[in-house]
C-alpha cells in the first residue's frame, strides 16, 4: 500500500474518513437518528474511486470502526461481553462496509454506474442476510432498524422485510457517490439519479397510502412494570410485589383496560397458577398477562407467559423459543399459543421477537395482536421495542410490550407508537387504546424473497466485476 493515498490529499482522506464515522456513530447504535443512517456511507463512497483500493477499503473500515464504538458501553459495561466478542461484534459490519465499498470502486472504474450503486445495497443486504441466518441474536442491529422513526419508510418491510428498507437506506449514497464521482457521463448519471429517485418516491408513496388505511376495531390495554429482581411467590418479598401488581392492575381495570401485562419473569413460582392473578382477572373482567421464571416442568426451567382469562379455568401459557445464551438457562420452548376468543391474540416473549420466525408463525395463525412481556438492559429500552414493533410491520399484527428496564410500548401493525413508557430507571405503567386491523402482509406471504433476489444479484454484480475485461 502506498504511504498516501493518491489523487487526494491525505487531509482530504481523513476529512472523509472522519465524516463517515460521525455519520455511523449518531446514525446507528441503540437510538440512531434515522436520516443521518442514509448519510453514513456516503464520504467513503466520494473517496473510494479516488484513491487506491488499499485506502479507500482503509477508510471504510476505521470510519465504521469509529462510529461504532457508540455500542461499546452497551456491549462491555451493560451486557458485560468479552472482548473478543465485542471486537466481532463491531468488526463484522466493518467488513461489511470494506467489501461493499471496493465493489463499488471495481465497478465504477469499469464504468458500470447503475451496478455500482446497486452493488452497495445489494452486498449489504445479503451479509445482513447471511449473518441473521448464522446469528444467536437474529436481526439484532439490523440497518433497517434505524429508520423506525421514519415511518413511510418501514411500511416497504410489509412487502420485503426488514431487508427492503435496508436496501434503501444504503441505495441513496451509493447513487450519490456515483453521481459525484469523476469521468461519469451525463447517460450514466441520468440513470442512476432515475432509478434512484423512482425507488424512493415509489416506497414514500407507498408508505403515504398505507398509513391512511383505517383501524376495524380498538381494544383499550394496560401495561406496568414494578420492581427489578424475580422473587419467589412463596417468600414474602414475592409477595409484596405480587400486592404491588394486584394494585396497579386495578387501577388499569379502573381506567378502563381489558387487557393488562407485567414483565418478562416477574416472579419464579413452581405452581401452574397464580391464584391472586386468576381471581383478578374473575372479579374485573380481565385478561391478565405475567412473565413467569417457571421452575413446575419435568424438562427443565421455562421462561413463561401466563394468560389468566376470565371464565376459563387454567391459564394460557408459552415458553420462550429465543432464550439469550450466556445469560438464560431456561428450556426453550416450541409451540405457539393464540388466545381463545377476540380479537386474535398471540403470546411472544421479549428476544423471540429479534427472529423472523416468531412473527411468520402469527401470521399464519392471523393474528392479530401479540402481547409481548419483555426485559432489557436499561439503555437498550427504544432499540429492542422497535426490532419487536418492525414484526408487526412485517407481519401485521399490533403489539403489546412491557419491558422490566426497557420500554412500555402500544404499536399497531403500521409501526405507529400509540402510547408509551420508560421503566429504564423507575417503575411504569400506561394505559391506551390500540387499534386493531385485519392485515396479510406480502412479506408474510412470500418470506424473504427480497433477500434471495439480493444474493442472486450479488453473484451478478461480482461477475461483472472480476470477469475478464476488455479496455
């Protein structure tokens, strides 16, 4: 490698350089700011088809290196990794980032403008793809996730998934590093700027139309998370938080919800019911949803959801499927439950949500509602409920989340917030009204066909690139 990079000068490099870690560390992480992600990659773009290979695949990696630093604090101090893990964690996307921008350049130079814009999206699309495949953590960091604020934008995931809206966010600056790049003709940077601005009206008016569409029906829920720990109901410290909760689930029933929901693992109990919950739940016509440590089962501990419902007996339950490894020692389970009655309600817990599995397999029961108890890791709280909020984007179906240290979240199946709450530092709860529709969504139709479509033109886009060329 050359001591400086050629064609610019090296104040220039680390200008660029700088520009773009700037760009990841507020445009990613655990609460991104949605239209600086669309900016991220851009400098290193500008510079790649000016300067050699060696620096411009540098620059993409120490600018992503950089930025995402913003996760260390998370990854060491919160969730307490080894550095080895950290460093995959964060060097991963590194790569990433490397490979897509040398593609870039390979195809620029070679004067294949529109497969050079296209290239970027499409390789990061199909690593992201790759990696959620090969991944205990799923989707976990997903690039689309940094457009939840933008709401026009995510409703493309109802028809392509995750993937499409990640897709977008990187076409953008690879077409306006192509549009700035030098020795590009006028043909070539019409086409780019044509398709470019065809993909994002096109999603944009999309995203307009489907916001417009009306709920069917509402249903008036309550959501509350007291207290840290995951007490014995047989001690007297389990006791007083199971008071505790009978208190604020009244005071919910009071304000007029008909549904309520406490935490993941609220409390560790060996018995099949939690009577206090299931008298409750008699007296004030309710449904009462509890995350249990259940230590009852022949097979092993569960992560559970217990569902008390009034007029019948014993209480609906699931077991988690997702359990977070290093931390949960709990039997994972495998079955999928749906709520007797309306409107048609599924039971999800916290991580299962971070898999496309779990909001596939509620599509197809045609669910309406998920009711998702949850736990975080105090600065994570906006992060994990809007990858939980994007299934039912993806998937159609409204939700119901309450995280102990997170986030109390009522969403519908477009994505929107309609109430919430931080117990990240204190208690909380909320009570809104949740409009509920009938959704079938393409992507629960068709799965991740988007993806598939992106790694088949990847192998394209590498052709082009390395097959012989002829100047």
């Amino acid at each position: 490698m050359a001591s400086k990079p050629d064609g610019v000068a090296l104040p220039v490099w680390l200008t660029a350089t700088a520009l773009s870690a700037l760009a990841w560390w507020f445009g990613s992480g655990l609460q991104p700011v949605w239209w600086v992600a669309w900016l991220a990659p851009l400098p290193v773009l500008w510079l790649a088809p000016r300067v050699r290979a060696p620096w411009a695949a540098l620059a993409a990696f120490v600018a992503y290196a950089v930025g995402g630093l913003n996760l260390w604090a998370y990854a060491h101090t919160y969730i307490g990794l080894p550095l080895p893990v950290i460093v995959l964690f964060i060097g991963v996307p590194c790569l990433m980032l490397m490979l897509c921008v040398l593609l870039f350049r390979r195809l620029l130079l070679r004067g294949h403008a529109l497969a050079a814009a296209l290239a970027v999206p499409t390789m990061w699309v199909a690593a992201e793809y790759i990696y959620n495949l090969l991944s205990p953590h799923g989707t976990f960091f997903n690039i689309s996730y940094t457009q939840m604020d933008a709401l026009a934008i995510i409703q493309l995931a109802a028809v392509t998934g995750i993937w499409g809206a990640g897709f977008l966010v990187l076409f953008l600056p690879a077409a306006l590093g192509v549009l700035t790049a030098p020795k590009i003709t006028t043909r070539n940077r019409a086409w780019v700027g044509a398709v470019v601005a065809v993909f994002i009206a096109a999603t944009v008016a999309y995203g307009g139309w489907r916001l417009q569409a009306p709920a069917t029906a509402t249903m008036r829920v309550g959501l509350v998370s007291l207290g840290h720990g995951q007490p014995a109901l047989s001690e007297a410290r389990g006791q007083a938080l199971e008071a505790r909760y009978v208190d604020a689930l009244n005071r919910l029933a009071s304000a007029g919800a008909r549904t309520v929901l406490i935490p993941e693992t609220s409390f560790s109990t060996a018995d099949a019911s939690i009577p206090a919950f299931a008298e409750l739940a008699k007296q004030r016509e309710l449904t009462i949803g509890a995350g249990v440590d259940f230590k009852g089962d022949l097979q092993g501990r569960r992560n559970m959801l217990m569902v008390f419902q009034p007029g019948v007996m014993s209480p609906a339950t699931y077991s988690k499927h997702h359990v977070l490894i290093g931390l949960e020692d709990h039997t994972p389970g495998d079955s999928y439950t749906m709520l007797e009655g309306t409107p048609r309600t599924g039971l999800a817990i916290c991580k299962d949500l971070d898999f496309h599995d779990t909001g596939s397999a509620y599509a197809t029961r045609h669910a309406q509602l998920l009711l998702v108890p949850a736990s975080d890791f105090v600065v994570d709280g906006w992060l994990h409920s809007r990858m939980a909020i994007m299934r039912g984007v993806e998937s159609g179906f409204a939700m119901a989340r309450t995280a102990r240290s997170g986030r109390l979240t009522l969403s519908d199946d477009r994505g929107r917030v309609v109430a919430e709450a931080s117990s990240e530092k204190q208690d909380a709860e909320l009570v809104g009204d949740l409009p509920l529709r009938e959704t079938q969504t393409l992507y629960a139709r068709w799965g991740d066909w988007f993806a598939w479509l992106d790694l088949i033109a990847l192998g394209g886009w590498l052709l082009l690139a390395f097959m012989p060329h002829r100047r």
